[in-house]
C-alpha cells in the first residue's frame, strides 16, 4: 500500500489545482494564444484599444457560432442517414484522411529533396 501513496498524492495534488483553476481562468489562457484583429478591421488605423478589443471577441464570437452551426448540421444530417450509408461515409472520410496524409508526405518529401539539392 505504501508504494501507491506518492501516485495517490500527486493525484489528490492534481485534483486540486484543477479544481481551484477558475474556468475563466482556463479559457483566458486558451483566448490569448489566437486573439488577433483579421482584414479588413485591422488595416483601420484609427482604431482604438476598446473597439479592437471589441471586434476581436465579436470575431471569436462569430467564429464559435459557425463552428456551433456546422456540428449541429452534421449530427442533424448523421441522424437522417442509415448505417449503409454511415458505413460509406466513413469509408469515404477515411479515404479523404490518407489521401490528405499522402499529399502532405509527398510534399515534405519533394521539399526535403529540394533541400538536399541546395546543400
């Protein structure tokens, strides 16, 4: 039983520092790493902090609300399918991903060539 305490404590440490990270917190981190002025708001020069601030979670906003659309949509388009048809779409997604996973090999390949031949 002893052998099992430190992974038992570290786990209850775990526990409580997730528990007292505020979920604001947590996103405030995630928010930072993305948060920028896109075209054409931020080609304006007048713009003070408090509107690029503003259009910025407005953009975000907006952003969520596609993303929020677009899985509601899918689920709403899966739950009309029957399992041939989910069976042919996997199929058919599956095939796209190696398709997209080859191309991208393809071109770090011809990239990784083009590098060789510089040297």
């Amino acid at each position: 039983m002893s052998r099992w305490m430190p992974v038992l404590l570290a786990c209850l440490v775990l526990g409580l520092v997730l528990t007292f990270i505020s979920p604001d917190m947590a996103e405030g981190a995630k928010k930072s790493r993305s948060r920028r002025l896109v075209k054409p708001w931020s080609e304006l020069t007048t713009l003070s902090e408090d509107q690029k601030t503003r259009i910025i979670d407005l953009h975000q906003q907006a952003n969520e609300d596609r993303k929020a659309i677009d899985r509601r949509e899918r689920e709403q388009i899966l739950a009309e399918l029957t399992e041939p048809q989910l069976n042919e779409l996997r199929d058919l997604e599956e095939k796209k991903s190696a398709d997209r996973k080859a191309k991208e090999a393809k071109k770090r390949d011809e990239k990784e060539k083009a590098q060789e031949t510089e040297d």
